[in-house]
C-alpha cells in the first residue's frame, strides 16, 4: 500500500463539545483489522512526562485531525473503515441489506447508507468523539458502530444537505404508469440531523403521492417537491413549505409557480433553487416569510446540444452549493453554470476549449475556493473560484477514462481539505489536493471499493477569506 504523506497543512482545531453517542461497541472481524480504543483520558494524578500519555494523546488528535473514510465493498456484504491518519483498512464491519448509496451526515460524525432494494437507511458512527467533562475534554477514537436507528420508507434516493441539517427523500412507488391517484407507496422526506440520529428519532413526514422529488431544510422548514399535475412521469411538478411540529410537519405554504419536471435542487443563505424544465424555480426565506419566482434559462444553455441523444431542451439537473458562497452551481448537459439567484443571473462557465467535452462529476473543495470538475475523459480541471474560474490545473486521474466505471464523485474532507475520488477498476482511491493542484497519493486496496464518504469529527472552520 503506498503511504500518505503527513499533511504539511496541519490545521488547527476548534472542537465544540458535542452530545456523548452511547453504545458505541465494536463490530470488526479480526483482530488485525480491528483498531483498539484510543482515548485522550488519563489519570490526572499520573506524571504528565510519560510518553505513553502523550503518544496516545497525539494518536487521537491525528486522528480527529484528517477523520476516516468509511468504504463500502462491491459484494456489498460488508464495510471498510480506512484511518487516513494510520493510513490503513482499521476495521471491517457486516452491511445490514445493501448500499446503493453513501453519505456523511450534516456534521459528519454519521455514514448515512441507503439502501433502496430493502428500502432502508442505516447510520454508522465513525468512532470519533469528545466527550464533555466540564473543566475540559476527553476525545476518543474508537471503532466505528452501527446505530440502532433505522429508516423504513420507501425508496431513498436524495440526500440534501445544507448547514447541520438535511433532507433525504423517498420516492415511494406509483402504480403502473405512475398515476397521481392510488400510489403503491407515497413518497415522503425525513429532517436527518445528527443529534436527531444519536437520539433514535428523525421526523417524517408522507407526502400526496410517489415522485422522483427533493426536500430542502431550512431550520424550522423544509422546502419540498409535490406532484399534482403530471402523470406518467415520475417528476415532481409543485413546491410547498412545510414547517416543523414535532416528529411531523404542517404546510404553510404551496407556490403558485409551477416547476415542472423538477430535477436538482441546493440550498445558499437565504435561498433554495430548484431546476424545472424551463428554468429554475428560485424560493427566497425572509424569516417565516418564504416567496418564490422564475429564472428563466439563458439563449446559451437552451441551445446546448446534448450529443444528438435527446430531443428535448436541455436543462438543468443538479447543483452543487458551499457555505461560503451565495449561488449555486448547475449542470446542463455536461455544461456548468453560475446560478446566482441574488442577482438572477445564469451564465456558463468556461472551462475547456474543447466543445465535445462534458463534465460528468463536480463539486467545490471545503472552502469553496476552487470548483473541480471532471470531464468524459477522466481529466480534471481545478478552477480558481477567485479569479472569475480561472484554470490552475489539469490532473489526468483517470488515464484510461471512466467508460465502465461507476461515474467518480468527490469525497471532500472538511478538515484537511483534501479530495478522495474512487477509482474501482483499479482497487483504489485517489487522494487529491486542489490548493497545489496534484495527485497527493493513491490508497491501494484488496477489494473492490463501491460507494465511499468522509466522517469523523468536523473542525471549526476560519470563515475569513479573501474571495
């Protein structure tokens, strides 16, 4: 296995204390791939000189300071808890049922898996935690533990995040040709918080039928898809407004402004976009007081050619957001563009002089300083978001391209603000680093990697930038 380099970066960290998750046992295999438990909790009584203590304080801290990757195999029977900090496979654990899907939690302490054969979501912990003991701390780097917590709905499919809060929808499941009335199974979104999963309870609440749709939390609201008017398809058509009673949720509000087709949907301050057929449905929250309208898409995206295989107009069908930037991304045809719904505006963003090139995976790195984005190719380019997108680098991470491959996403870590990248062809995952613009490492494994994300403990961030 070829080593990762100590990350000269070295950040310092600012943890809050959090809420103590209980039960935490292990659930490895064998001895060898098992970590044992590391704590930063010694006797106070004990001389501090021995270096002992201090070893095993310095293996927690390295340890919360880069967090873990939480690995799942493509037999889909089991799990990998990989120690960036060890850089080593620490831990297998069993799958409960299979992932289609992996996430990190709002603050990153959970693995979020969904699994839409069995129609279940189940939360692992990474092992990494504080413990509040009044006049000070104790951090622990333990095993990694399922929880008890279990979601039972049908079909999870979106996972959106925004700030500590996120909002994963289930499809549900319509009838044959997917009509409004009569649905095998109404669709429906859960608030997932990370208290809420240390707790055992995360509200949900039904919705008028099954959709392909979307749910974006904002604080005591959640902005979810419905679907009245379209038949046959299983895209959503409205938006509505639901506020928060409880383990449940009330509308208070159903948009006039229909957004149909609704695919894509991302969360900035004080607004949520969301992209329909002919534009994108933007809902702007003045405190309780939530307002929406139209950004109709430009000449340039409409006339976008996608490859001669769809006859239909293109459009948008994703986004990706950071905290520190007041727009949103959007996809159209492989194309990105800025979505700035302050100013309503849309414009593309020049990345290649190549026309026949796509981008098929994007994403900001933590600080949203740089956008990456992933052409059909297998290269990447890293842009500078500062310099009006300028290009720092051109990575060839996939030299052979990603034709067959599972389509590559990127796993960005909060704390070191490295990038992961899974390349299963190859039993591997690529590690990135977007601020020097190169291939950091490759972390070789004997197994087939299937899905990957980031979790452990999140460190404060210094908000002040010069973008």
């Amino acid at each position: 296995m070829n080593q990762i380099n100590p990350l000269s970066r070295a950040i310092a960290l600012a943890f809050s204390s959090l809420i103590a998750v209980s039960a935490l046992s292990g659930c490895g295999s064998s001895d060898d791939r098992k970590t044992p438990i590391i704590d930063s909790e010694h006797d106070h009584d004990h001389d501090h000189g021995d270096d002992h203590d201090h070893d095993d304080e310095s293996a927690v801290s390295t340890e919360m300071e880069q967090g873990r990757l939480f690995i799942t195999a493509k037999d889909g029977s089991q799990a990998y808890i990989y120690s960036l900090a060890q850089d080593k496979v620490i831990q297998t654990l069993p799958l409960t049922g299979q992932a289609d899907a992996v996430q990190s939690s709002p603050d990153g302490h959970y693995a979020v898996i969904m699994d839409r054969t069995n129609n279940t979501v189940n939360f692992y912990h990474s092992g990494l935690e504080i413990e509040n003991h009044g006049d000070h701390d104790h951090r622990y780097a333990r095993d990694a533990a399922k929880m008890p917590l279990q979601l039972n709905y049908t079909r999870p499919v979106h996972f959106q995040t925004f700030g500590e809060q996120a909002g994963l929808f289930f499809d549900g499941l319509g009838a044959t040709g997917n009509p409004i009335e009569n649905p095998v199974q109404e669709a429906g979104f859960v608030l997932v918080t990370d208290t809420g999963i240390a707790d055992g309870t995360l509200p949900y609440q039904k919705l008028n039928t099954s959709m392909h749709g979307t749910a974006e939390p904002r604080g005591n609201y959640v902005i979810a898809s419905q679907r009245y008017q379209t038949t046959g398809s299983s895209l959503a058509d409205t938006l509505s407004v639901f506020e928060q009673h409880g383990d449940h949720y009330h509308i208070s509000q159903t948009f006039e402004t229909k957004c149909m087709g609704l695919h894509g949907s991302g969360s900035v301050t004080d607004y949520s976009v969301f992209a329909c057929s002919d534009g994108v449905l933007s809902v702007k929250q003045t405190g309780d007081i939530f307002s929406a309208e139209k950004i109709a898409y430009p000449s340039s995206l409409i006339n976008i050619q996608c490859d001669g295989t769809s006859s239909s107009p293109a459009r948008i069908g994703s986004f990706i957001t950071n905290h520190h930037h007041n727009y949103a991304i959007g996809s159209a045809c492989g194309q990105p563009y800025r979505v700035d719904p302050v100013s309503k505006n849309m414009t593309p963003i020049v990345w290649t002089t190549d026309s026949r090139r796509r981008v098929v995976s994007y994403d900001f790195d933590a600080h949203g300083e740089h956008l990456m984005l992933l052409d059909d190719t297998g290269k990447l380019y890293i842009l500078d978001v500062a310099q009006n997108y300028k290009q720092t680098a051109v990575l060839n991470v996939f030299p052979n391209g990603i034709e067959g491959k599972a389509v590559p996403s990127f796993i960005v870590n909060p704390n070191t603000q490295m990038v992961y990248m899974m390349d299963d062809s190859n039993q591997q995952i690529i590690e990135i680093d977007p601020h020097d613009g190169k291939i950091e490492s490759k972390i070789t494994l004997n197994f087939t990697p299937s899905h990957v994300t980031w979790f452990g403990m999140k460190a404060g961030h210094d908000d002040e930038h010069s973008h």
